[in-house]
C-alpha cells in the first residue's frame, strides 16, 4: 500500500491526470458582496443599530451600507488542505470587536481575517486546526447561508469563529461527533492562561437533523477570570419539500469572583415556506434573558420577531426584504438626538426595515 502522503499522486496518475492537474481541480475560489439598506424609526443619534458590539448585520441606520465583502481560496483535502477567507464590512468590524488587545493581537490585527485554517482528512477522522467557524448555533456569519438577513440575540452572543484545533469523526451517514480546544469564546488572541474545550454530536437524516454543542472554558481577564459553561441544541425538520422549521435552545453560566454567578438562556422558532419558484418566506421567533447581564452587558430579557421575503431571481443572487421588532426589559436601545444636544434618551424597543442583497460565487 502506498503511504498515505503519496496516495493522491498515485491516484492522479492512475487516472491520467498530471500532479498540477490533480491540484488544479482541488482548488476553489469564493467570494461575495452583502450589501444593504436599514431604517430605524427610532432614529437612534450614534447611527448604530443593536446593541453595543452586536449588528453582524444592518448595523448602520439610514444607510447604504457594506455589510461583508469575502475573498478566499481553499484546497479540498486529499489528505491536505486548507481554506484562507478574508472580508471587509460592518460584519468583520462588530464580529472582531471583543477580541483583547495586547501586543500582536487586538481587534485591527484581525479584523480583515474570517478563516485560515489547515486540514488533514484520513477515513472517518478529520482534523482542522487555525481559525475557523464555531460549531455553536444555527446561523452563520454570511448572510445567504440564513434564512433571514438579520441575525438572532443567539447568534449575535454566542462564537461565530474559533481559534483551535478541531477533530471530527464520522460514524456513519447519519452520525459524526467533534472535539474542540480553543484559545476561548470568540477569541483568536488568548488573554489568559486557560484553554477551552467544546463538544458536538451530531445527526443528519435526510428530513431531521439535529445537534447538541457545549463549551468550557476559563473565560475573563485581568483577575475576573471564572469557567464558563455553555450548551446549545439545534434542530431542523424539513416537513415538506417547501416547508422547514427550526429550533434553538441555549443555555450558560460562569462563575464570577466576589459575586453570584451569572446565568443566560434562550430559544428561539424558525420556519422557512418556499413560496413559488426563486420565492420564500421566513419567520423567527425569539426570546433570551441575561439574568446576570454578563453576555449582553445589561440585565435584561430580550424579545424578537422577524418575518422575511426572499428571492433569487438568478444563481447566486439573493434578494431579502425584512421588518424586525425588538423589545427589551430595559432601555438599551439607541434614541435619536435631542435639541439641546444633551444625551439622547434609550428606549425599550426598536424596528428595523432592511433591504439586502448578497452576490456570491
């Protein structure tokens, strides 16, 4: 048997095909441009939507907007590879904003950075190691991969990325488990001395598809450091050809010196009806409460709702319209300028109309 190094040059030429050849049809490039319109009736004086260090989408008010620009190239593993996906936007901006900052890392280091990650695939086991999307959630960073355009509090507060090393292994068809150790909860460059770990298990029929994903870890710097403990289910059944529903759960707590521990939960309603031809609609139904105010940086509890019309007249081009409602227990929520130019007032609800549209190959 040939060592496993040398098998795709063996395979490349049994088949006719020149090692540059073989390499060649390996390799893919992709990119994209999300952009958009969003009004807010509330008017809010900063311009910004959401909540502080929350908007991966329709941060800006009142405003044609970039949301996320991607270009990158990856190398199907055989049994090497590697994906490398940088963007620009208002998505890469709020994503990176947490991130500590100390010399060689910070949000300016990273933020144009989305991917860079190596892989080594060999039968059932996969390894990936570099910075690569989280495991937690339903929703993805960009915009055509969701059913609506904005994001859920359950997106916006839990990883969309995570600097590790992964290990996934394949049971069968339907099963796969994977083991996570990262530098922590969104975070590329550590700012303190413990390592985290997250879980997944997993199965995927062809109409349910369901998921249970945790992470642990020291969370916290500069003498607040604390475990955190976290696990999310997802769940998606696709009833008919034209109808999907989706469910999410949330739930976490960290430890916190000197005081209780804090507590978050959520879960959240989603269904997507294709409608007719290039034509859907979406809904998403949401609550989350931050009893210790440590994930959204108020106590509060957190109601949404989003309905969406979608369409994609061609390949590769979608098309969203969406009116979202947002309520919170406290007043977190941008006001618009005041006459005298004291500060503007915050208030406990918020509507958003935004207008998207995603290019992407």
């Amino acid at each position: 048997m040939a060592p496993p190094c040398f098998a795709p040059l063996l395979s490349s030429l049994l088949l006719g095909q020149s090692p540059a050849e073989s390499l060649a049809s390996r390799l893919k490039v992709e990119g994209g441009a999300d952009v958009y319109y969003g009004y807010n009736p509330n008017r809010p004086a900063s311009g910004a939507n959401f909540l502080p260090g929350t908007g991966t989408t329709a941060l800006r008010d009142n405003a044609f907007t970039l949301n996320l620009a991607s270009l990158g190239v990856s190398l199907e593993p055989a049994p090497v590879g590697f994906r490398v996906l940088v963007g620009l936007g208002t998505a890469v901006d709020v994503v990176h904003a947490a991130e500590p900052e100390a010399p060689g890392i910070g949000p300016e280091v990273w933020r144009l950075l989305q991917q860079a990650s190596v892989s080594y695939v060999h039968g059932p086991l996969a390894l990936e190691a570099g910075i690569y999307p989280s495991h937690i959630g339903l929703e993805v960073l960009p915009s055509q991969g969701n059913w609506t355009y904005t994001r859920s509090w359950m997106g916006e507060l839990s990883p969309y990325y995570q600097a590790g090393l992964k290990g996934t292994w394949t049971f069968s068809k339907e099963w796969s488990a994977q083991l996570h150790v990262l530098n922590g909860w969104q975070t590329i460059g550590e700012n303190n001395r413990g390592k985290a770990l997250g879980t997944q298990v997993a199965y995927a029929g062809e109409r349910l598809s369901v998921s249970f994903n945790t992470f642990i870890g020291e969370e916290g710097s500069g003498g607040d450091e604390g475990p955190r403990l976290f696990g999310d289910l997802v769940a998606i059944w696709r009833v008919t050809e034209a109808l999907s529903l989706a469910a999410t759960a949330d739930v976490g707590t960290q430890r916190r010196p000197g005081q209780s521990a804090a507590v978050w939960y959520a879960a959240a309603l989603n269904g997507r009806f294709q409608v007719a031809g290039p034509v859907a609609v979406a809904a998403r139904a949401e609550f989350f409460d931050d009893r210790g105010g440590l994930i959204s940086g108020t106590v509060q509890q957190l109601v949404e709702g989003t309905l969406t019309l979608e369409v994609r007249p061609v390949e590769h081009l979608v098309l969203k319209l969406e009116a979202r409602h947002d309520r919170s227990s406290a007043e977190v929520f941008g006001g618009p300028a005041t006459p005298d130019g004291s500060t503007p007032l915050p208030r406990s609800t918020q509507t958003l109309v935004v207008a998207g549209a995603t290019a992407y190959f």
